[in-house]
C-alpha cells in the first residue's frame, strides 16, 4: 500500500535544530530556533503558570472531555485580552471565540471554516510569512497569494508595495496579517500605516484574519493588539483573529489558542459558532484540558494576571535590551545594524546572506536560518560578543 510514499522534505528548522544537536563545539550557538529563552538558555516556566499547576495538581481533578469550543473562562478572558476589557463588539456579542490546539489549530479551523462559507475566495499573506501560513492555507483547499511586505534594502517595510498588493486583490479574498512581532522578518506596522490598512480593507472589501502569536512581546498586551482594535472599531462587520499563548505563557507544548470570529450581529455569532464547532469536532474533537486551565487560572484572577503581565513585561524588557546590545557591539565592530533595534519581537531578519549564514554555522557554531533569520531571545550576555565578533566577521 505504502510502497509508492515518497519521502516528504524535512521541515527546514527543525533539520537546523538536528544539526545544532549534534555539533560537538561546546561553544555552539542555535539562533534557528522560534522560541524564548531565558538568560540561562532554558525554556522559562512562569511563576504564575507554576502556581496555577500546583493548586490543580492538589485538587485531583478528574479528566473528563471539556467543551468541543473550549472551557468558557480561558476563551472569555481570551476576548477580553484580545479585543479589550471594555470592547464594544464584545459587549454586543459579536465575538465567537474557541479554544484551539496551539495557535495553529486555530489558523487551521479558521481555513476551513472559511473554505465553507466563501469556497471560492483566495487568500493573500506577506512576502515573506511564517512558512506554515502557506502550508495550512493550501491543505484547506485555498488558493495562496502573497503581497509585498519586506524590503531587503532599508530591512524594513515596503509599504507602498503591501498598499499596491493589497489594492490589487479581488474583492472577498481573505488577507492575514500578523498582528504585531512579524515572523520571520521582526517588521511591523506603525499606528498610521494600519490606519491605512484597515481603511484599504474596507473599501476593497477585503476579509482580514489577523494572526496574533506574539501579544506582549513587543509594547505590551493592550498596544500589541491595536490591529485587532482598529479592526473592531473600523466598522468592518466580519473579521477573524487566530491568538496564541505559546509564547506570551511559554506555554508551547501545552497547544493554546483560540480562534474568534467576528460576526454582524449576536445572532451571526450563534451561527458562525455552531459551524466552528463542527470544523472542529471533525478536526480533533475538542482542545486539552491542562494548558487552557492554566492560562483560565492565571487569567481569571486579578492578582495572578497582573503578575503574569509583569512577567511577560520582562520576558519583553529583555529583547529590547538583546536587540541594543547586539547593535552596539556590532557598531563597535563597525558595523552598521541599527534596523536590529526597530525590529519587533522574537525575531530578526538580520540582512545575512545564505552564504554568511553558512559560514557563521561552519566557522562559529552559530546556527540561523538561511533566510537570514536569527532569534533574537536566543541570544544572552554569555553569547552576545560571539556572535556579535563572528557576524562582523563574516560581513567583513
Ligand atoms: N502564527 C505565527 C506567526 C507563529 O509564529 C506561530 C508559532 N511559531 C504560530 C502562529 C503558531 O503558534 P502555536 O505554536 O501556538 O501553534
């Protein structure tokens, strides 16, 4: 039966990663990963999180199923965290919001519930995006398209590309947009030019799905969701937002997130919801109990989210600081990678050639991505002034 598989491609990274594994060089250096590290290089466990384990881990809980669309609290105060404690769309009940497998699932139950209700629309992502955008859009049976967004020159924005790509697109194409801390180029929009997006959207009657892996690794919760914000008070009447704690909970293989649909009225929401749970019911069933617990616990006590916000806030703090310290030692090397420091969350596209990034992994033990990617909460005041002497190095 399996006779004529072929061998599928390996997933570039995670190849990346193998290969960080087995290097013997003590000094080695993975920069390739997608994940936040602390200063000590270990995968942070929050404090808040940890509290929220042990008093469920004392209460012995049984392990039934929960809801097919996720436990009421964590997809309640997923709302409140996404669209604002005192949004008008929730207020209104506009909002039909599930708990999902990790941020993913939720792109993945947002495409095919897409698919079904607009069969025919295509989809547009930024040039470049998080490779599985593509991979899940086109597994839901989407055409993908893509629009300008990075420009190699000025390592920032092509925003009169993205205007003119997005100007371009049929009416009724579905358009994602990263919310805030761009993977994989650390790009992001400024108030103004979302403006601008949000009102291209509307005229163009575009239907935006705004993926947001990231909130608070850059500003904050509140200022890392304004595209989600203008959205919702632009007047648009549909729109879909996949979330993701992965990273602001380090929470990655615990698979939370959510998916919400912003619907025309209540009623449209019952609706829109109802279908959501069948896409996911023929999915996977229904999301995992433990992770959406921790972050309902976390998040459903004032006390708790507060400490959580202060955590996240140094999770954040400590990139910015990564990002300064890398452009000054690189100045101090001569080299000129200020665009480091306006570049937002977890990652950078840092400008390095595939060859440079060859070289850097051959020579230095210093793993990225051949794209040029490099993960900036991989770095730490131990490895800084390795990779900031190896990268001048090789851009001598
Ligand atoms: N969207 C983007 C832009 C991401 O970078 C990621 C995670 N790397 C996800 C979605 C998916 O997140 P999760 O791990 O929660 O599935």
């Amino acid at each position: 039966l399996f006779r004529s598989v072929e061998m599928a491609p390996g997933d570039p990274i995670l190849g990346l990663t193998e290969a960080y594994v087995a290097d013997t060089r003590a000094e080695k250096v993975n920069l390739g990963v997608g994940i936040y590290y602390d200063e000590q290089g270990r995968i942070p466990l929050l404090d808040t999180v940890r509290e929220v384990e042990q008093s469920l881990a004392a209460k012995g809980l049984p392990r039934g199923y929960i809801p097919i669309d996720g436990l009421p609290a964590y997809t309640k105060a997923t709302q409140r965290l996404l669209f604002g404690a005192d949004s008008s769309l929730l207020e209104a009940g506009r909002v039909a919001t599930s708990q999902t497998i990790g941020g993913s699932g939720a792109l993945r139950v947002g495409a095919d519930l897409l698919k079904r209700v607009l069969p025919k629309a295509k989809i547009a992502i930024s040039n470049p995006s998080w490779e599985n955008h593509r991979v899940v859009f086109a597994s839901a049976g989407f055409e993908v398209e893509d629009y300008r967004y990075y420009d190699p020159a000025t390592h920032g924005l092509d925003f009169a590309g993205l205007l003119e790509d997005l100007g371009k697109l049929e009416s009724g194409t579905v358009v994602l947009l990263h919310a805030c801390c761009h993977n994989p180029t650390g790009v992001d929009l400024d108030t103004a030019q979302w403006k601008q997006v949000v009102e291209l959207v509307k005229e163009r009657q575009l239907l935006p799905f705004i993926d947001i892996a990231y909130q608070g690794f850059d500003q904050g919760t509140d200022a890392d969701a304004q595209a989600i914000r203008l959205f919702a008070d632009s007047g648009i009447e549909a729109f879909v937002v996949a979330s993701s704690y992965s990273k602001s909970f380090s929470l990655y293989g615990e698979r939370v997130g959510a998916l919400s649909v912003v619907g025309a009225s209540k009623e449209e929401a019952v609706r829109v919801q109802s279908m959501v749970k069948r896409v996911i019911r023929a999915n996977y069933s229904s999301p995992s109990t433990h992770g959406g617990s921790l972050v309902a616990g976390v998040l459903g006590s004032d006390e708790l989210r507060g400490r959580w916000e202060a955590e996240l806030g140094a999770m954040r703090t400590r990139i910015h600081a990564l990002r300064d310290g890398l452009v000054e030692r690189l100045a101090a090397h001569g080299r000129e990678f200020g665009f480091i420091r306006e570049q937002a969350g977890m990652f950078s596209y840092s400008g390095l050639s595939k060859a440079q990034v060859d070289r850097l992994r051959e020579e230095y033990a210093i793993y990225a991505i051949g794209t040029g990617r490099i993960c900036v909460a991989a770095l730490n005041q131990n490895n800084l002034d390795r990779v900031a002497a190896a990268v001048a190095a090789v851009t001598a």
